[in-house]
C-alpha cells in the first residue's frame, strides 16, 4: 500500500469513529444504560489507539491535548465499566448469598452514582476543543510514510517487549503483572492498526499470541480488581455483620485461588510472544528483536 492510500486510509478510520464516538456520546446523555455507555467507552479505546498510534509515529509533533479533550469521559465511563464488570464477574463465585447480594447492591448503588455524573460530564463535553484534536490529526494523517510507520512500529514492539521480558523475571509481584498487562495491551493497540496495512505471516502470528494472553491477562485483572473492591469494602464498612463478611471473605479466596490458575497459564504465554520477537532465547537480554 502506497504512503498516500495509507494515510487515506488511517484519517477515514478515524473519522468514523469519531462519527460514531459523536452519536453514542449524546445518546448515552440521554438513555444513561449500560449499552449506550459501553458503546461511547468502546469508541474512546479506538480514537485512543489511533491517537496513540500518532503519538509513536511523531512524538516530536504530537500534542498530549488530543487525549485531553476525552479524559474526562474516559475516566469515569471506566470506572462504570469497571463497577459493571465486577457485577458480573462475582456471580461466577458461586451462589447468591446474602452478603454477595448486599455486595452487588453496593456495587449498583455506586454505578448509578456514577453514571449520573458521566451524564454532566457528557453535557459540558466540548465540541470545539473535539474539531480542534481533529484537525491536529488530520494534520499528522498527512505526514504518514510507509517506510516510518514500518520501522517505528517495529522499534515501539521490541521496547514493549523488552520491559515485559525485564518484569516477568519479578511474578508474584501483582504491580508487575498490571505493567505487563499495559505493554501488552500497547503492543495489540499498535499492532492491530499496523496489520490493516501490512498483511505479513509474522505479525499475525504475533498477534493471535498477544490477543490470547491479553484475554487471560484481562481475567486475571478483572478478579483482581474484584478482589480489591472487596477488601474496600470490608475495611470502609464496619458494621457490616459477621455473617456478610464470610461470605465475601470465602469469595476472596476462591479469586486468589483462580489467579493463581491464570498466572501458571499466562507466563508460558509470553514466553511464547517473547520467543516470536526474540527468536533466539541464547542470545544476550540486549538482543535487539527481530519484526
């Protein structure tokens, strides 16, 4: 594909779903359900990935405003999505018992709370500030070369990789296995647009390995911020009884438990995602990759 069709390409992308980002933002205003929120945050995760996509092409040219004028919405549609999650990753916990249920209220209690404020947030969105990041990335579209968005993709995939081989020497740390979770969820972001222009063997072999881990990854994330909403809860509300307390304790347990499950599954994983961008495992940690 020629440099021209790419970048023709990458701009028609972005409009679309900055169309549909548009549509989704005031329908949500209206409705505020679930599916109308999901439906605007999904929208934020591609502008995000496209928007990071020009930050590693240009990093001398790229302005951070462009991200700025969604982190408000980004942040607080994550948090309902995270409280939405946490829903429905307890009732795999077992049965409904009282205190899973007063838990789970608590949870609604908090995604009402929440979705409220999205709904001002989405009232004083500023579209001036959207039609401004927009015509910086029109900008940025035009300055795309082929040869640049091959070599930098590729430098910007070894780096990741590089920090995953360095933080998975250190397991048993949870912080680490956040960290891992991000470069790898950096690494399918980049990679995902990068293979809409370059269909090679080797990048897609790479990249049906990082969306397998990052499907366990985002389980394991998924129970460990469970988990963490759990032991908030406990520790905030005193007066809770005995009783409620065990039933969310013997939750917790099984989370750790099934963690532990999803890390024994998960390392193997990357060493195989490691192998494929370090296809030599003899060679010294300064290796510098091959894509």
């Amino acid at each position: 594909m020629t440099s021209s069709r790419v970048r023709e390409f990458y701009w028609r992308f972005y409009k679309k779903r900055i169309t549909s980002f548009v549509a989704n933002l005031y329908r949500a205003s209206i409705t505020g359900v679930e599916r109308d929120v999901h439906r605007t945050r999904l929208d934020m995760k591609k502008i995000h990935a496209i928007l990071e996509m020009f930050e590693m092409l240009n990093p001398e040219k790229f302005d951070p405003e462009n991200f700025e004028v969604f982190n408000a919405l980004f942040r607080f549609s994550g948090k309902i999505r995270e409280l939405q999650v946490n829903q429905m990753v307890i009732t795999k916990y077992g049965n409904a018992t009282p205190g899973m249920v007063f838990f789970i209220r608590y949870l609604r209690s908090r995604e009402n709370k929440l979705t409220k404020q999205f709904i001002t947030v989405v009232q004083q969105f500023d579209e001036k500030k959207l039609k401004k990041s927009e015509r910086a990335v029109k900008k940025l579209c035009l300055g795309i070369k082929v040869k640049t968005l091959r070599a930098r993709s590729d430098k910007f995939i070894i780096k990741k990789a590089k920090k995953i081989r360095l933080l998975r020497k250190y397991p048993s740390n949870p912080e680490n296995i956040h960290q891992i979770r991000i470069q790898l969820k950096a690494m399918v972001t980049i990679l995902t647009l990068v293979s809409m222009v370059f269909n090679e063997e080797r990048e897609e072999t790479l990249l049906g390995k990082l969306n397998q881990t990052e499907i366990l990854i985002g389980n394991w994330h998924d129970n460990q911020v469970l988990m963490e909403y759990i032991e908030l809860f406990l520790t905030k509300r005193k007066k809770i009884s005995r009783e409620y307390q065990s039933h969310l304790q013997v939750i917790r347990n099984k989370i750790v438990k099934k963690n532990h499950e999803l890390l024994q599954a998960l390392f193997p994983k990357i060493e195989e995602i490691l192998l494929v961008i370090f296809p030599n495992p003899s060679q010294n940690e300064n290796h510098k990759g091959c894509l």
